[in-house]
C-alpha cells in the first residue's frame, strides 16, 4: 500500500472541490482534480445580466442554518448579508416552501387577488406533504406523485369544494396545473409522474428561510480554491475512461484516460460527474463496465431539466412587495398532464417567475423558471425568439401592450455536455437503496480479497441520500468519500 496514494478527482464542482479540500487539508499531497471545461463550480455558476449578478445555476442556500455546510462556510468566509445570519431567519422551517408573496395574471390579462389561489395552494402543499410521507408508511397506492394528485385531486375537489360556482373551481384547477409545472422546477422533472411515491420522502429539508450569496454563489467557489495548493485543478481536461481493476498495475490500480490521450495512474479516483453525464456515458467511461446493480440505480434515478431564463425591465409592472409571479391559463381549468404540442406552445411550461430581490441590488429583474422537455425545446431556440415569445407572454398576462424587456438571459443546462440536465429526482420504482448503490465504491464489498479496495468512489449530488439535488448535499458528498480515503488509511497504518 502506498503511503503518500495517488488520487484524482474528476470534476471541479462543489463536490469534488469539497474533496480535495478535506484530503489536502489531512495531509494528502498527491491530489490532482481534472475538470471538462475552463472553469470550476460545475452547476454553481455566476453570470451577468447587464449590470446585474444572476445566477445560471444554484440559487439559493436551501435551509442555511447550522446543519447546513454550506451556510456555515459561508458565514465562516464572510460571504452573506447580516438578514441570513439572523437567528430569527435559520430557525424559520418552511419545509421547502418559502412564504413568497404572490401577485397572480391570468391569460386574459386580469390581475387576481392573492387570496383566490390560496385553497387551491392548501390543497396542493396537503397532497405534497402526504406524497412524502408514504414512505414511512410502505405500500403505495400509485407509482408516482404524479398519479397520487390526479387521482386525488378531483375526488377532494368534488368534496371540499362541492357549493362553490364552477367559475372558482375553474381558477382553483388553473392553480393545480400552475403549481404542478412550478413542482416540476423544483424537482427536476419533466412531469410530477416521473416521480416515484415511494421515494419522495427521501429528500429533507433544514430549517431557515433560504438565502442567497449577495457577491454570487461563485464567490464561494473562489473562497475555497484559494485554500488549495495552486496547480491542484487542470482545466479543459475531460476525462474519457476509467480504467479500473487494473490486473497489470498492482501498485496504482487505475488509470484514467483524458480526451486529449494522456493516461495519468492513480491509488483512487473519485469521479463527480453528474448523474446526467453519467447516465449518457457510463459505458464509454468505465473499463470493465460498472456493476449491474450500479447502472440499475443510475438508470431508476431521474435526472431532468430546470432553467431559468432572466428578464430586465426598465420598471416594475410587478407591486413593490411581490416575491413571485404566477401565470393562469385561462384554457388550463382541468387537469392537464401533458402540454400537448412543445414546439407551438413550449412558453406555457413556464410557471412564471420569481423577483430578485433587493430592487437597489439588483435592479427590476425578474427569473422565469421552466422545467421539462418544453425547457430543453426552448434552449435550442434562438435568443431573440425567446425574447420574442417572452415579450407576448408577458404583454398578454398583463394587458399591457407596450411593456418590453430590456434584455434577457437564459440557461441552457441540458444541452452542455457536461451536465446534460440540471438536477437528480428519485425515479418511479426508486428507493432509498438505489441511493446506497449510486455512492457504492468499486470493487464492491465482497470482491476478492488480492484486489485492491477504494479504486473507484462516487461523490456528486446525486449520491446523497436525502439532500440530493443540492449545494449543501453535493459537497457533503465530496467530504463523505474523503473522510472514506482518510479513515483507510489511518486503519491501514495501524
Ligand atoms: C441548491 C439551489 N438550484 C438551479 C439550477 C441548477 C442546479 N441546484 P457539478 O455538476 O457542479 O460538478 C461536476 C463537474 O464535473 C463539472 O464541473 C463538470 O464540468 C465536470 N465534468 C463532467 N464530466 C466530466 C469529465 N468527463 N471529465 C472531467 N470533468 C467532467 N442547489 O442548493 N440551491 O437554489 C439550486 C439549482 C438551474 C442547474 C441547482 C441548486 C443544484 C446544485 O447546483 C447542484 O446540486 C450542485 O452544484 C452539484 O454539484 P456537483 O459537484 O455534484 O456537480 C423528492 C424531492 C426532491 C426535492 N428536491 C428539491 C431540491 C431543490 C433543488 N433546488 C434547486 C433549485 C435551484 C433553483
């Protein structure tokens, strides 16, 4: 066994930033992170909308109170408003709905009254909360979320709602279909029925009221990178296979094989690649091919799209309080599982959007959210078409003909070839062994004892078993594999 091992990290997200960080900082000096693009932070990434910070990727710190590592590096470096350090603020549980305040549009350009949408909202946020509980209780009556709330919903419609005039009913189901699309944001999904029931509870939440990174989420990046030997990252150096189990090299039993031809041996290597990446080019990136049970998982996980598209105006049209903006189709007052035809109507996938906040930092923009097959069709348009259909939503909702944006700004998350979506979801048949199978590292336990352990590990968001689809999640992950390494080695030494 060596004793100063050989491990490379591929990927310089979160994840594998968090890695290298905790190895370097136990006294590990032959760490190497090899990265796909010029730049680190993966999903985490600061953009620029004019003169104003957006962020393309993560948005917020998902429950910044103590628990959450995130929160606490980031306060620890300095990096967030004194609002976030407030005690009042982490000990808010909001359970994964912050209390936006709302202003509503409907297709026909009317502004409703917040008020309106609130029972249909209570109805919604009821079917959530008992979606994630069926895990506790085993045996579900449907395979996915999506299932469970069109079964439901109807049948509690027909009850709690039986004397109200049908034009109410009509807005009520307008708000269902809204809040099922604004679902699919938050999950990743194309659909609520890509999500199994069974594992829906598998994700928790941390109490305090999310925050963001006033100097953008980079700005922790940065922090991070400069407590870590220079030279340590090599960008623009995708990797394209692993070879692993390496029979012919006993002292470095993996070799990983980069795009540009150089083979670099290691002891270990943590791969950080996201699920989406993973999912398209597993059987391309390991030699031999990855265990059975490990690509099942990989294959039940879901992985989907969520993008965001930033729109500047020269004023609000928006009251000065509002945090979000939902957007009713007049047309949408029965359940609609599907859009129907992406490419004529993909804009109506769009819930609406959320307000930056605040106006003296960042000026009157507003963030559009849009998951789905109609957000992985919209990235493929142009950017004066996006701003074109943008313009008529926004003209029609509002009844105002003359409001134009100033300029706009969209992600396009499935269409890089590194992430290949933007988040991970537990699929229909998922559960929370598919977690356990996806962090598993290679050669799985029970391999010949003459091999040797720990070659190949697995970080990355989508190898946490509750906080997947996050910051705070992903670089638990990098730290998790770490600490793996550190503890074999102090054994080993003994
Ligand atoms: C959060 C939030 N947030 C919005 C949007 C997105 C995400 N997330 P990385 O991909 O970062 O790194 C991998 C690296 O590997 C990368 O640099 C690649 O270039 C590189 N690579 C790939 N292939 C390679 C190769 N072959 N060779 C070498 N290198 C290679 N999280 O906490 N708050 O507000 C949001 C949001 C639009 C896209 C988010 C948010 C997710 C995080 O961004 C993400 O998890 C981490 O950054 C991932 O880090 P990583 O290191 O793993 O990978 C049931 C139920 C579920 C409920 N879920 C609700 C959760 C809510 C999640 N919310 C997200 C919402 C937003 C708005």
């Amino acid at each position: 066994m060596s004793v100063n091992p050989k491990i490379v990290i591929i990927g310089c997200g979160i994840s594998g930033i968090a890695a290298a960080q905790r190895l370097v900082n136990s006294g590990f000096n032959n760490v190497r992170v090899l990265e796909a693009t010029a730049r680190s932070g993966g999903r985490i990434k600061t953009g620029r909308l004019g003169n104003n910070i957006v962020e393309i990727g993560a948005n917020w710190i998902h429950g910044p109170s103590e628990e959450n590592p995130v929160f606490c590096l980031a306060r620890n470096y300095g990096l967030l408003d004194p609002e976030a350090l407030d005690p009042a603020n982490q000990a808010m549980d909001i359970g994964g709905h912050p209390p936006w305040v709302p202003n509503v549009f409907s297709s026909s350009g009317q502004k409703l009254k917040a008020e309106d949408i609130y029972p249909a909202q209570d109805m919604f946020v009821e079917l959530l909360y008992e979606s994630s509980e069926f895990q506790n209780k085993g045996g579900e009556p449907w395979a996915s979320v999506g299932d469970f709330i069109w079964s439901e919903v109807p049948q509690r419609a027909a009850e709690k709602w039986k004397d109200i005039d049908g034009a109410t009913r009509s807005l009520r189901m307008r708000v269902i279909n809204n809040l099922l699309k604004a679902e699919c944001c938050v999950n990743g999904a194309h659909g609520m029925d890509e999500l199994g029931l069974g594992a829906y509870g598998l994700y928790k939440t941390l109490p305090g009221l999310d925050c963001t990174f006033p100097s953008g989420y980079e700005s922790l990046i940065k922090k991070l990178l400069s407590e870590l030997p220079n030279g340590l990252v090599a960008y623009n150096r995708p990797v394209c296979c692993v070879r692993w189990n390496n029979s012919e090299q006993r002292e470095n039993p993996v070799t990983v094989e980069c795009d540009d031809g150089e083979r670099i041996n290691a002891d270990h290597v943590i791969v950080t690649v996201p699920l989406g990446y993973l999912k398209k080019h597993h059987s391309t990136l390991f030699h031999p091919p990855l265990p059975l049970q490990k690509l099942h998982s990989i294959q039940r996980l879901g992985f989907g799209t969520n993008n965001k598209i930033f729109v500047e105006f020269d004023s609000p049209w928006w009251d000065a309080d509002c945090e979000v903006i939902y957007l009713l189709w007049e047309d949408e007052d029965v359940l609609l599982p599907e859009i129907s035809d992406v490419q004529r109507s993909w804009i109506k996938k769009l819930f609406g959007f959320t307000v930056l906040k605040p106006t003296e930092r960042y000026g009157h923009v507003l963030c559009g959210w849009i998951a789905g097959h109609e957000s992985e069709y919209m990235e493929t348009l142009s950017e004066q078409e996006v701003t074109h259909t943008i313009t008529q939503l926004i003209r029609q909702f509002t009844g105002n003909p003359t409001i134009t944006p100033r300029r706009i700004l969209r992600s396009q998350w499935f269409h890089d070839p590194w992430t290949c979506g933007s988040y991970s979801h537990p699929g229909k048949g998922c559960s929370a062994q598919d977690l356990e199978n996806m962090m598993e590292p290679l050669p799985t336990k029970g391999s010949q004892s003459q091999v040797s352990p720990l070659q190949v590990l697995f970080a990355g968001e989508a190898t946490h078993p509750c906080y997947f689809s996050t910051v705070h999640g992903a670089l638990l992950t990098g730290w998790r594999e770490a600490d793996r390494l550190i503890t074999h080695y102090s054994k080993s030494k003994l």
